[in-house]
C-alpha cells in the first residue's frame, strides 16, 4: 500500500538533501568533506569537549566512523583530542583554534548562497517550514 503523501515527502527531502550537500561540499575548503565541516560545527556550536561516542551518537554513526573522521580532524589540526585524566579508556575532543578558522571559512562561504536561498524561499514560508522539519526530524530520531 502506497501513500502518494508519504511519498512526497520524502522525494522532496531526498532531493533537497542531495542539493544541500552539492552546494555544501563545493563551498567547503579543499579536502574538507562534509562529515568533518559537521563536526566542527557541531563543536563550535556547542563549546564543550566531547566524546568520540557522545560524537557518534548525536550523528547517528558507528563509533568506528567517527573515529575515522576525528583521526582526519586532528591530522588536519582542527581538533584536539585528550584523554581522560579520570577514565583512560576515553578520550575528548574538542575544537581547535585552526579548526574553528576553518569551519567558520566553510560557513563564509556557503552564507551567501543559503541566504540567497532563503531570500528566494521568502522568510515566512522558511519559518513556518522549520517546525514541520524540526517534527519530521524528531520523527525519525526515535526510529
């Protein structure tokens, strides 16, 4: 049994997920992908240390993944990681100096271009959109 709604819906949010991502990995800095650009700012908006497995959980990925992420961020010296002074089996990480530089350079760049979007949209359609994206969010967190 088909719901033509359901259906829609996703459609659209597939598609405009695949256009956010283009727009976004084009304007991110050379050799940033877009699960590191996430990280950072995540971090940034957050301020805090976290763990590698609080990481992995707030992005719905296996601890592995974002090992692999975190081990790239700190090559790259966007992130410092520590261990625990308390539980040597955990680390924390958290944004470095060059890191938030890069990641407020990928927000610089992709701004303009959201903002033309937003613009285009009209920002009344754009807030009344974001609790209905918000809710099919949380939808599919508990899933």
């Amino acid at each position: 049994m088909s719901d033509p709604l359901a259906a829609a819906l996703f459609s659209e949010v597939f598609m405009a997920d695949q256009l956010a991502r283009n727009v976004v990995s084009r304007a991110l800095p050379k050799g940033m992908e877009i699960s590191h650009f996430s990280v950072l700012n995540h971090l940034a908006h957050i301020g805090e240390e976290r763990t590698p497995a609080q990481l992995a959980a707030s992005f719905h990925v296996t601890r592995g993944a974002m090992t692999n992420t975190l081990s790239k961020l700190a090559w790259a010296g966007h992130v410092h990681i520590r261990p625990d002074w308390d539980d040597a089996r955990r680390k924390f990480v958290a944004i470095s100096p060059a890191g938030r530089q890069a990641r407020d350079a990928a927000l610089a760049a992709l701004m303009p271009r959201i903002t033309e979007v937003v613009r285009a949209i009209g920002p009344e359609k754009v807030r009344a959109a974001l609790p209905v994206l918000r809710e099919l969010r949380a939808q599919l967190e508990d899933s």
